[in-house]
C-alpha cells in the first residue's frame, strides 16, 4: 500500500513539475514576446489544474512556481517603475458551479454582499498614476510589482485624459486595459499586407506591441484606446472622503474624465451574475473590441479589505473565461503550400464565415495524420474555432449534414510548385503513401517555393533582420531572376530593385541599406538565419558561443556538438547532414565572401567565476533573478535552472524551496547574495 502511495506521489509530483515547466514557457511567449503558441482556455486551464495540485499536495510547494507570481518582466528597452499599488491578476473559474463557489464563500462573511459585473478586455493592463490632477506616470503591469514606463506612449492615447476633468488637483492611481478596436486592427493589418509585411495574429498582440514601441510616434498611429476598471489608491475627492463601493468609484472615475467599461452591472443573486456572464458572453462577435472573459468583484470595498488577498490572486474577485467560439462552414477544398524545408502543408479552404472579431476563409490542417484523424471530406459542413481567438483551426466535420457530393482529399505525389515527386521521409527518401505518411516533403533543392520561404526566413527578424525584405518583394526577386539563394542579396543594387513593381528609387536605396546592414549581424543570426532543421535561435545562439567561426561549426564532430547543452542526436545529425550538402558549403563561402560575418566576436577574461555553474533558488534581498543571472554571465559563470553533482553553487534567498534541499543532498555548496557579491567584486577586480 506504501509502495503505492508513493508511486502514486511521484507521479503527481511529475505532473506538478511538467506543468510548471508549460505554463512558464507559454507565460514566457504571451507577456514577453507577445507571441502565444495556444489558447488563452488551454494556458487557463493547465493553471487551474495546477493550482488544484498544489493546493491538494502542499508537500510539494515550491516559491518559484509560476502561480506564486503573475505577468510577465519588464522589458529591458524601457525604465523600470515599481508599482505603489500591486497590479495583480484573477483567479480563473470555467463554470458557474465555480461562480457559485466564489459568491458563497463571498456570503460567509456577508450574507448580503453585492457583486460588480464586467466585460473582461482582452489587452494590456497598465497603471495611470496622477499627481495634483496631472498625467504624470504610465506603466504596463509587468510582473504585478514592477513594469514598463511607456507614459510618452500612453500620453498618445486620447481617451487618456492629460489632466482630470473639473480642474481636479487629485493624486490617484487608476488601472486600464489597453487595446486595439477591431476596426483598426484590420485596418493595420491590411496596411502591412500591402507592404508586404507579416500580419498581426490578433488585437491583442497588436495592442501590446503598439503600446511597446520606442517611438511614441508609431504608438500614435495605432489607434488605441482603453478602458479605466479600477480604482487603484489615492484621493477621489478633494475633501478627502473614502469611495465605499467600486461603482462609485467607476461613476467618479468617469466625472473626472475616464473611459471606463462599459456593459457593466451590479448583481445580488447568483441568477442576476450568471444571466449577464451569458449575456455578455452573446455579444462577443459584435462588440467592437476583444473579451475574453467576465470578472466578477465583491462591489463593497470594506468587504474587500475584510475578505483580503492570496498569494497571486484578490479573495474578492474571479474571471470567468468563455470557451473558445465554434462556427459551422463549408470546406470548398484543400490546398498544398510548400516550407522552407520542404514539408508540404496542407489548407482549409473555407466558405469564409466571421468568428472571433474577423472573417475566415482559410485553416491551417497541419498534415495528413491531422485529415485522417478529424475525417473531413471536401464539401463537409465543419466546425472551426479560433485558438485562444488567434489561430483558425478545424475541429471536425459535421457528419449528419453530408448529402452523399462530399469527397475524399487525395494528397498530392508531386510537388505543387515544382513538379517533382513528393516522399513521406525526407531523411530516408520513401515514397509517399495517402494511407500512412503523416507528413510529405519535396526534396528539390531548387525548388522556387522553398527558395521563396528560405529567403524569407534568412531575412526576418530572428534571423538577419532585413526589414524591408518581405514576401511580396521576396516573389519579385526571384522571378526577375536577381535572386536564386540568399547569398544573391548581397550582389544586388539599386537600379535592380527600383525597377519591381511598387518599388521606388528611395524603396530600393532603404531595402540595400538594409541588406547591407545584415552583414554584421553576427554569428548566432547567421546559424538560425541558414535554416538548419531543428536548430532555432537559442541552440544557434548556444552553438556560436561554442565554436566561434561557421568554418568550426561546419566541421564539428558529433561528439563535440553533443557536448553543447540541448543538443542530442537528432539535431547533431541535423547539423552534420546540413553541412555535408555542397550546395550549402557553397552558399556559406559566398556569403562569407560577400562580407557578411562569420565569426563570433569574444573577450576572453580570466576571473574567478570561470568554469562555475550557479542555480538561484528564493528571492534575494536586492537582486532580481535576471539581474543576478546578468552579473554571473559578465563575470564568466553559468547560470542554470536545476541543481546536480556538476553545479558549483547554489545562491538561496528567502524561501528557497527544493533546490536548496537538492543540493543540501548533493552537498552542493549554498551561499547567499551578499557572498555571491564579493565573489563577483573579486572577479572584476
């Protein structure tokens, strides 16, 4: 029964960890790159299980763990400001069993307690901090403690008012959602697909970029707007009387001068807040901006302060989070687009049908094993969705509407673009098969489509960073005969771009600048930008500070490249494959010739803190983890995240959890900020 017990703890201890290893990567691609991978409903709903585990299993408690915190860092392009009054995040509830839960728990300590209902915007939440009735200070929530001042953005903003309405002298902090009306989002991304420049995936990202530009110029042209929900501290009144409700504050906070959400109620029973959430919920397709959500507050804010705050997350409030829309269409056929790589993508083509805030007409099917599994047939009536209300996807076919026309997909056994036959391998060269592949690639290096996407690929932004090289001019190059592969950039001249279509002589002068430019780009770029398979900018950026030249790169053993962390078998083969290629060792000493650097530049310094490995586990007094990680990598160590008989030492902070117990187990040496100082101090002295 022990034995079983303990099984049973190992696996949910597993779980536990496997979910915070997800939740901090797609945390990690939402708040900081502004580039999320899956829904808003899956993220939620991996943190509610979560919460759910850790609260069953508090053996298993650990500080670092991504529900301790919420938001994402601050970037480093922008100052930082510490937040006076926290902007923490909701706790998520999915069903109104879970609202009904909340309000009880609500009653316990209030029998008659009110509740305010509003719309949950899905954009950026920042901070507006007034001093004697002035604009004075803007910031994005960041970790909940410490975020962004983008102020000279927010001021470009026009329903911000500059001072408050009345002449007003107050010193307050209110809190907002930042974000992009749908109208201008389209607009935006109609503008960038005529210039030929990747799309905004939705409002949000839009709105989140926008707000984070480094000129507030490029901020003003988008549009945005916001909406004021919260009250955070201050003064209301200039006779210095207390708010008692948060529906006076909002009816305060718009006779001094606030947009604040509309759609807003104030509910007593469980019927009143369930019948608005629906209600709400109804509207989403019409309302001229994104919700992803409703939130539920307690409305009295002396019941607030007596129902208090948990770790991440307010006792007085819960977001509801609707499920992702579903509509019905008509599959008018399936297309074949043809990667970089070569591996052939198959698309929905869709009578086009309006969900989540815009018109779709098209869905990415990812590959044959995801046809056969959904078992869609040409002419099917199907169910799409949009991922997180971002990604169009096909969920299945609607099979009782068949009438007997629809038809199989039959998948293609030559290449779309260039007629060569197609293989279900591209390692080994199999032919396909309808019946088994699960994905088909064209391994016709002069294939014009695969040209297009590693060209395109070569040039974005990861990558060499030639912005104005898009797609559209991508096409025109290549069928103008200027450009074959990417080392053909660099020969081109004005004269031969300024005769493309939509192309003008300062158009061209600004795309060879650019081009130029990318020559110092640096080694990590280079390796990413060549389109290896299976090699991202992390493991190029990891390979670089390694083997220092693309000629060492290139003749690296599979022993040696194994030793680089992450690296395995499938990419070392990927790697070696890529440089056995002629046609590929050929482009890279074109490249080099034509000036563009192939070697890392590296100050080799001898300090103390070279060969050390280090793990940071609890808070420090003074340091933030990404500023200690910073110190150590300037000194010469190595930050990693888990502790082993390799690691040097460990530095703990307050509430250092089961790092510190492993490496009290593995007699680890553990030392703390100040000692980690001095031995930083002693390095660079």
């Amino acid at each position: 029964m022990d034995e079983k017990n303990n099984n049973s703890n190992v696996d949910i201890k597993k779980r536990i960890e496997e979910l915070r290893r997800q939740i901090e990567h797609h945390s990690h691609l939402y708040y900081d790159l502004d580039s999320p991978e899956i829904s808003d409903y899956e993220y939620d709903a991996m943190f509610a299980e979560l919460l759910q585990l850790e609260a069953e299993h508090p053996e298993f408690d650990s500080p670092d763990s991504p529900t301790k915190r919420v938001g994402g860092k601050p970037s480093e392009r922008f100052e930082k400001v510490n937040h006076v009054y926290p902007l923490g995040s909701l706790e998520d509830v999915f069903s109104f069993d879970e609202i009904k839960a909340f309000t009880a728990r609500v009653r316990e300590a209030d029998p008659d307690a009110e509740f305010s209902v509003e719309p949950k915007i899905d954009g950026l939440s920042v901070a507006l901090t007034y001093e004697n009735g002035i604009f004075a200070v803007g910031a994005t929530r960041g970790d909940g403690a410490v975020g962004e001042n983008v102020t000279a953005n927010l001021r470009t903003i026009r329903t911000i008012p500059l001072s408050l309405a009345g002449g007003e002298k107050l010193n307050l902090t209110v809190r907002g959602e930042v974000y992009m009306p749908r109208e201008a989002f389209e607009r935006l991304n109609a503008a960038r697909e005529a210039k030929g420049e990747a799309l905004m995936a939705n409002p949000r990202n839009a709105a989140a970029g926008s707000l984070r530009q480094l000129d507030p110029k490029i901020t003003a042209s988008r549009s945005l707007d916001i909406f004021v929900f919260n009250f955070q501290g201050g003064t209301l009144y200039s006779d210095g009387r207390e708010p008692q409700s948060h529906t006076e504050t909002l009816f305060r906070l718009r006779e001094l001068g606030f947009k604040t959400l509309p759609h807003t109620i104030k509910a007593k029973t469980d019927d009143e807040i369930i019948a608005h959430i629906e209600k709400i919920g109804s509207m989403r397709g019409t309302l001229p901006f994104d919700i992803d959500g409703a939130v539920i507050k307690v409305d009295s804010l002396a019941l607030r302060r007596i129902l208090g705050e948990g770790t991440a997350t307010p006792k007085w409030a819960v977001a509801f989070k609707y499920p992702p829309e579903r509509k019905e269409t008509k599959l008018l056929d399936i297309t074949v687009a043809v990667g970089r790589t070569g591996v052939l993508t198959p698309t929905a083509v869709l009578e086009p049908v309006r969900i989540a805030g815009s018109t779709v007409s098209r869905a990415t099917l990812h590959n044959l094993d995801i046809i056969r599994k959904l078992g869609i047939m040409i002419g099917d009536t199907v169910i799409i969705q949009k991922a997180g209300d971002i990604i169009p996807e096909v969920v299945g076919a609607v099979t009782s509407k068949r009438t007997g026309n629809e038809r199989p997909w039959i998948p293609p056994v030559v290449c779309p673009s260039c007629g060569e036959r197609v293989v279900a391998d591209i390692d080994s060269g199999e032919s396909a098969s309808a019946d088994t592949a699960t994905s088909l690639y064209c391994i016709n290096a002069a294939c014009p489509a695969q040209r297009a996407r590693n060209i395109e690929h070569f040039a974005s932004k990861g990558a060499m960073d030639i912005a104005s090289l898009g797609p559209a001019v991508t096409s025109q190059l290549i069928a103008a005969g200027l450009v074959r592969d990417a080392a053909d950039l660099y020969s081109l001249r004005v004269s031969d771009v300024a005769a493309l279509d939509r192309m003008g002589e300062k158009s061209a002068s600004n795309l060879i600048a650019a081009i130029e430019a990318s020559k110092s780009a640096g080694l990590a770029r280079l390796i990413y930008a060549l389109g290896i398979r299976n090699v991202g900018s992390v493991t190029a950026a990891a390979l670089a500070k390694r083997f220092l030249s693309i000629e060492a790169l290139a003749s690296a053993s599979r022993e040696e490249l194994m030793e680089v962390e992450d690296i395995g078998d499938v990419v070392a083969n990927s790697i070696i494959s890529y440089f056995t290629e002629p046609a590929n060792i050929s482009l890279i000493k074109r490249l080099a010739k034509a000036g563009v650097k192939t070697t890392e530049d590296v100050t080799v310094t001898k300090t103390t803190l070279s060969g050390l490995t280090f793990v940071l586990t609890g808070t420090l007094p003074n340091l933030t983890r990404a500023e200690a990680t910073a110190k150590i990598e300037a000194a010469g160590g190595k930050v990693t995240s888990s502790v082993s008989k390799k690691t040097s030492y460990v530095v703990a902070g307050v509430e250092a959890g089961s790092k510190l117990d492993r490496a009290l187990a593995l007699g680890v040496p553990v030392i703390d900020e100040a000692t980690l100082l001095s031995m930083i101090n002693e390095a660079e002295g």
